[in-house]
C-alpha cells in the first residue's frame, strides 16, 4: 500500500484506494461482550474531504459496477455486490 497525503487532516491514505475519505473522530465507543478480552470498539467520525479515482467515475456518478465493493458482514464473512438496479422512492419524480 502507498501511503498518498491527506489535505485535512495528518494521517495519510492509501493511493490504490480508489475513494479515500479524510475524518476526525467525534466519538468512540465500547461494545459490550460476553468475552472481557475480546472487547470492540465503534469508532464515530465526521467526513472532512472525500478523494474519488476517475476511474470509477461514469457520468458525474460513482459507478458500483466499477467501484465493486466489499462489504463487512460478521464473523469472517464479507459480500460483494452481485446485480444493482435502480429504484424511485415512492412519491419521487423520476
């Protein structure tokens, strides 16, 4: 991982991220466990600066298709985005 410098904040990020967000932490918090050695934190922050690659970029919007994200299920399972689709709200203009 290269490290590539942040505008807000000291910390640096990772450059093959292709979106990097810049935070300061507004809280963190202790997860209560039925396991005293295995204690988990929730950790809050507030979005200072938002670092997006072109290259996932379509049309002015994030492309998931490109992006393919991974998402953090429990345990030591993780999901990755299958079929997107679109969906207007109910009472939206489409």
């Amino acid at each position: 991982m290269t490290p590539a410098p942040c505008e807000r904040v000291r910390a640096p990020r990772v450059a093959e991220s292709p979106i990097s967000l810049e935070c300061v932490v507004s809280g963190i918090y202790e997860l209560a466990s039925e396991t005293p050695h295995q204690i988990g934190h929730m950790v809050t922050g507030r979005v200072l600066a938002i670092h997006i690659a072109e290259a996932v970029v379509i049309d002015g919007r994030v492309s998931i298709a490109r992006l393919r994200p991974i998402a953090r299920l429990g345990y030591r399972q993780y999901a990755t985005i299958g079929e997107v689709f679109e969906m207007t709200r109910p009472g939206e203009k489409s």
